[in-house]
C-alpha cells in the first residue's frame, strides 16, 4: 500500500514538473514574441519615419525646382537667368539626395535620377543663353516630375529618356567645382549647430562649394545648406504652429539672419498667413531697399523654420540718386494702393532707383516700379 502511494506520489511530482516545464517555455515563447513584434513594430516605424522626412524634403525640392523654371520661361535678359539657374541647381542637387534617402524601391527610380543628374548638368555647365532657349522644355519636365512623386499612392509614371542634352547641340563649360574638404565639412557642421541650435548636423553631399547637413532640433528634422562661411538656407519639416505676432517675427527674422551670416538686412516685409509669419529683408542703400536680392524668413511658434538668402551676394555700385519724390511718383502708378517703397533694382543691366508700389489683385501679388530719376513707370509684373 505504501509503495502504491508512493508510486502515485512520484507520477504527480513528474507531472508537476513536466507542466512547470511547459508553462515556463510558452510563457518564454510569448514573451519572445511580444517583443519581436515590438522591435519589428519600432524598426517599422523608424523606417516609415525616414520615409517620410525623404519624401517631404523631395517634395519640397520638387516643387521649388517647378517654381524656378516656370520663372526661367519669362526672361529675355541672361542676369536675371543666371540668378534663376543658381537657385535651380539649389533645388535640383537638393531633389536628387532626397530621392537616394528615399527607402520605398521603386523600379523606374532610375529614370528619375537620370532626369535630376540631367537637369544638374544643364543649370551648371550650359550658357545662360541655352538654358533660356530650351526652357520650356525644363519647366515641363521638372513639372512631370512633381507630379509623379507627389501621387498619394506612391510614384506615378515619369517618361524621360534623356532628352534635355539629347542631340550634343549644348556644350558644357570646363569649370570645376570648388573642393570641400574634411575640414569645412566639419566647419560647416559647427556653424549650422551654432546658429540654428541643432542637436544633429549630419553630411549629405556637396557641390560646386555648397555643402548640405541633414539636421535636427527638438526632434524635429530638416536640411541646412553652407556656402562660403554663410547658412544660405535651412528648412524644418512644421507641425502645429502657436500665432506669432509681427513684431515678434521681425526681431527673430532679424537674429536668424545675422547667426546664418547676414547682419546687415533690414526688415522690407511681413505677411501673417495666421499659422505663420513670413519675413523679406533686404541690404539697404542710402534708404532704398535692394529688392532683387532678398533673404525670406518663415516663423512659427517664435522661431524660424525655414530661411533662404541665396540671393543676397550681389553687392549694388553707382546707384543713381533719387530726383522726384514719392507724391510725385505716385501719378505714374495707376490706382496705387499704398505709398511707394524706395528700392534699388538692376534693369536690362543698369542700377536703378525706383519706388515700387505693390497691387493686390484677384489673380495675385504685383508690382509697379516708377523710376525715381524721371517719375516714369519702368516696369510691371
């Protein structure tokens, strides 16, 4: 009898034991995969957050490489061309660093870095005077190319098979780009962390003395671009926005430029879009603003979010003086809406000075500039 409970005794021990084993190695396996399915949901959403900043720069790049080319359409005159070049290449460089982060695999990705590397080529290498001949046929292309790759449902269909230096008619310069080194790589790097307060200042690529750091602040990302010592442009993606009012922007408009390199703009306009404030300043001469080469601050929330100077190099010399005051001006510009702003401006290769008065339409923004010499209107858009 005692061996028998025994025996039963020894059974129950055994099954104990073997269920013990069973619940520990399927907890153990549950466990396991929680986890796993936690580091593939975290690697998940890390990729799709890459994602994401690659194509918000991409389509940011995109669609300011359309603006510049639709400009390009509307010159006769190779100065103006030349400025509109310089910041396409910006947009285009810009576009195609994006497009390489990009992590989605797409099969005609090819056809669109061949059209960007083709585009790069045109706006560095060609004269001013071929790229306006055939610019028609950039804005086209660049406009395809937004749209396919701003479709909701992934990339859409982009045909290009070379055709913007197809033929051989167009001959590149025998320029070189300027060679960055280690050194102003890691100059840059500090400027960009000192001036904009970023925790990350990461290289992407550089050309022709540009240099270009994938950034961060506050966990916030975005790009900034150093060129000779100066942030020329720097853009955070935006989230929720708090209301800023104006005088607000202009002093942090103010701070951002001179700490990107720019102490000497002056506040010329604002615009309260609600979410935003977006900040033009301009070089001054004697009083008159320098119009045409202007830096464009964005703020939200008390701080600046996008800015962009790559217009202000230009310095202005024998700029005329003013001969007719702004009342007398003011009957050159038909129906004005507002009293005239004294500026300086380069016309068909002249310096000239002007008063520009600024007409709020239906179809959009635009200006008349009466000539401050003979109180004749020298130019509408």
């Amino acid at each position: 009898m005692t061996n028998y409970l025994n025996e039963k005794r020894n059974y129950a021990v055994v099954f104990a034991a073997l269920l013990c084993t069973l619940i520990v190695t399927i907890c153990g396996l549950t466990t396991g995969i929680v986890y796993a399915v936690r580091y593939r949901h975290a690697a998940s959403d890390g990729n799709d957050n890459q994602t994401a900043q690659a194509q918000y720069l991409l389509s940011d790049a995109a669609e300011n490489l359309v603006h510049s080319m639709s400009a390009l359409r509307l010159c006769n005159e190779t100065e103006p061309a030349e400025t509109i070049n310089r910041t396409a290449l910006v947009h285009a460089v810009r576009a195609e660093m994006a497009l390489e982060f990009h992590n989605d695999d797409f099969a005609d990705s090819r056809t669109r870095e061949a059209f960007l590397n083709d585009m790069a080529i045109v706006l560095h290498s060609y004269e001013t005077e071929q790229t306006m001949e055939i610019a028609d046929m950039l804005y086209d292309y660049s406009t395809k190319f937004y749209e396919s790759i701003s479709s909701e449902n992934g990339y859409g269909e982009f045909d290009y098979n070379g055709e913007l230096i197809k033929g051989g008619s167009f001959e590149p310069d025998d320029g070189h780009d300027t060679e960055i080194t280690d050194e102003d790589k890691a100059s840059g790097a500090e400027l960009v962390k000192t001036a904009l307060n970023t925790t990350r200042e990461e290289y992407v690529g550089d050309w022709d003395g540009h240099i270009e750091y994938y950034i961060e602040r506050n966990g916030v990302t975005g790009y900034a671009m150093v060129c000779n010592d100066k942030i020329i442009e720097f853009s955070f993606m935006r989230g929720e926005a708090e209301e800023t009012d104006i005088e607000t922007a202009k002093e942090v408009a103010l701070a951002t430029a001179e700490a990107c390199g720019y102490g000497d703009l002056c506040v010329k306009w604002c615009e309260n879009t609600g979410k935003s404030v977006s900040v033009v300043l301009c070089k001054t001469y004697d009083g008159a603003f320098a119009c045409d080469d202007y830096a464009t601050a964005v703020i939200y929330s008390g701080e600046t979010v996008a800015f962009t100077a790559s217009n202000c190099e230009r310095e202005h010399k024998d700029i005329p003086s003013p001969k007719i005051n702004e009342i007398d001006a003011r009957h050159a510009a038909k129906q004005s809406q507002s009293n005239g702003v004294l500026v300086v401006r380069t016309i068909n290769g002249k310096e000239r000075i002007c008063y520009e008065y600024r007409y709020e339409l239906e179809d959009g923004v635009h200006f008349v500039y009466v000539c401050a010499e003979n109180g004749k209107q020298i130019e509408v858009r």
